[in-house]
C-alpha cells in the first residue's frame, strides 16, 4: 500500500507528534496490570490445588528465593495500581480531576502510591 501512496503528507502523522503523557502511560500500565493479575492469580490457584491435594507447597524453594519476592513485587504491584485505577475511575465518574493537569498528577500519584504500597507489602513478607 505505501508503494501506491501518492500524497506528499506521511502516513502516519500522530506518530511523529503524539508525545506520551502520564494518563497514556497509566493506561497501557492499566492494562498490563490486568494481564499480570489475572495470571498470577491462575498460578496461585494451581498452587492451593496442588497444596490442597499433595499437603506440599509446589516450587516452595522458588517461592522463598529472591526470585520469589521479585515475583511478589510484581504481583502485588500489579494488583494494587489496579485497585488505584478503579479508585481513580470513580474519581472521574463524579466529573472530577478531567483536567490534562490533574489527570496527570493523578496517574503520577497513582503510580507512585502503588510502588510504595508494594514495596511495603513486600518488606513486611520478607
């Protein structure tokens, strides 16, 4: 198809100037959190099933390594930006904070509360 365009205009113009923002960023974070939240959950139900049924706690060697907390972070991470995110949905159902300043403030703090959130629930498992 580019072999057939015959303006001079590109393509794809947004592309060249779209600059990304902390509302963007917060919602391709939203969505990734999703993922890892839905997967880590599969994961920790296979492993009640698996401790329900064998009394042994599957990868407990993983689970308790340092890897196992990077995972923890990730998951709890995940997890608690996604509850962040309904919070601040509910903030914009009532007409609040649409403003492109404080929409930005938000998805910072949001960010930033969900770091510190999950940086605390990982200190206090380890």
């Amino acid at each position: 198809m580019a072999s057939q365009w015959n303006d001079k205009r590109p393509m794809s113009p947004h592309l060249q100037i779209w600059r990304w923002h902390p509302a963007m960023l917060s919602s391709i974070l939203h969505r990734a959190c999703a993922i890892i939240s839905y997967v880590a959950l599969i994961i920790v139900a296979i492993g009640l099933l698996v401790l329900a049924l064998t009394g042994k706690l599957p990868l407990e060697g993983l689970i308790f390594s340092p890897l196992g907390a990077i995972g923890l972070a990730v998951f709890s991470f995940a997890f608690i930006f996604m509850a962040l995110a309904q919070l601040r949905h509910a903030i914009w159902d009532r007409g609040a904070m649409l403003e492109p300043e404080k929409n930005n403030m938000l998805s910072w703090a949001m960010i930033g509360l969900a770091a510190l959130l999950s940086g605390l629930v990982v200190g206090l498992a380890i």
